[in-house]
C-alpha cells in the first residue's frame, strides 16, 4: 500500500518528524556509499603513496650522502695516486737511484759495508672502506700534504656489479740490504739525505750495533737498514714483453 501526501499530513507530529529523520539518514547513507567513501578511499591510498614516497625520498638522500663521501674518497685516492706516481721510479730510474743513494753515503761520511738489491716483491693495493690509506701511506708527509690540498673537484665513480676479480699486482717493492759504518752524526745525515731524494724511499729493519773506536775514524758504529723503493707496474710494458 503507497503512502500517499495525504496520509503524511494526517500523521502526528512525532511520526512527520521521525519519517523526516528516516529521509535525511537514507539520503547521507546514499550520499556517503557513492560519493564520500569513495573520495575517503582516495584520500587513504593518496597518504600511503605520500608516506612511501616519502620513506623512498629518505632512503634516496641516504644514499646521495653516501656516494659524496665515496666520491670524496675517490678524489683523495686519485690525487694521492698521481702524486706517487711523479715520486714512483720507472724501471729505467732504479740503477741511477741507488746510485743517488750511495753518493748520498758518500756524502754522508759513511763507509758502505753492503749494499745488496734484492728481488722486486709484487703489491696489491688491499681493498679498504674510505679506500685512502694505502696509497697515502706510500707518500712522504709533504706529499701527503700535496694530494689533501688538490681534493677541490671531486671525481665520480660508476657502480660495477658481480664480483669483483682478483687484485692484480698494482706496484712492486724494490728493497736493498745495506750495512754501513760511520759515527751517529754521519748516519743520520746519511739517512737525512736519503730522505730528500725526490723519488720515494722509505728506510726500515734499522739495526745499531755498538759503538766501537776505530783508528784514525774515531768512535763508529756499525748500522744495518733495508731500504726500500717503489716502482708502478705498467701493464702496456708488461704485455709488450710478452709479446717479444
């Protein structure tokens, strides 16, 4: 049976009342069910695409912030390895270097008792985290200096996947036995003078025996050192040997 206008208005206040209540709750549930729980929804997916986003624009500053450092890293590095580079002998430079060194005894005051090149041992630069060390650790302090001060324009690096080879020899170590014979002051001007030739040497296994008084030499002692020098493996040189 349809309601008619009629049987509204002959309805008591209260029933007109409670029909008009039962209208406005069917029409915002109609409203709400088509238009604003789907606008609701959107709103909802529209902040978890803002929180991903976000957490991903976190995760990508991290990331940016990292490789400045790497890039940093690797600017320190490459300006270290040129600066080894100009203080490396090449192999044409070893024979006139010791030469160098043992004028510089000579010089010195002291009187060589050995003086024995030994065979050159292969290196491998070791793979560390800031990956500066090791070169910098070949350096004299003042070249050390030199490579920190030419880090202005940092030098980027790509990204290499898989694993990585194994490390080829990058550079050998060609260390000398030397056993020589003066007075401490001679020594240590001795030391002194190889320390200011301008290729690398490094002096170690640095052994003093007593100090004993020779005629016409005065108080002496006898000294035993290794020193060493570098020389950076070429591999263009290395592959045309083979080729010979």
């Amino acid at each position: 049976m349809a309601i008619t206008l009629n049987d509204i208005k002959k309805m008591s206040t209260k029933a007109k009342v409670l029909v008009v209540c039962l209208l406005v709750f069917i029409i915002g549930y109609l409203d709400w069910f088509y238009f604003l729980s789907s606008a609701i929804e959107k709103r909802s997916s529209l902040n978890n695409k803002y929180t991903e986003i976000a957490s991903k624009i976190k995760e990508k500053e991290k990331v940016a912030k990292q490789i400045d450092q790497y890039k940093a890293d690797v600017a320190k590095l490459t300006e270290n390895y040129k600066v080894a580079l100009l203080k490396l002998p090449n192999q044409k430079e070893i024979p006139a270097l010791f030469h160098s060194v043992a004028l510089a005894g000579k010089d010195a005051g002291v009187e060589f008792l050995l003086f024995e090149p030994k065979p050159a041992v292969p290196k491998t630069l070791e793979k560390q985290p800031t990956g500066v060390q090791k070169t910098a650790g070949l350096l004299k302090p003042s070249d050390q200096r030199q490579g920190e001060a030419s880090n202005a324009n940092p030098v980027g690096a790509g990204d290499k996947k898989g694993a990585a080879p194994a490390a080829e020899p990058f550079y050998e170590e060609i260390p000398v036995g030397v056993s020589v014979i003066g007075t401490y002051q001679n020594i240590l001007y001795f030391f002194n003078k190889v320390a200011q030739l301008p290729r690398i040497i490094n002096v170690s296994d640095i052994s003093i025996g007593d100090r004993k008084e020779v005629k016409g030499k005065g108080h002496v002692v006898a000294t035993t050192c290794t020193i060493k020098t570098y020389m950076f493996i070429d591999k263009k040189e290395k592959v045309s040997e083979k080729t010979k």
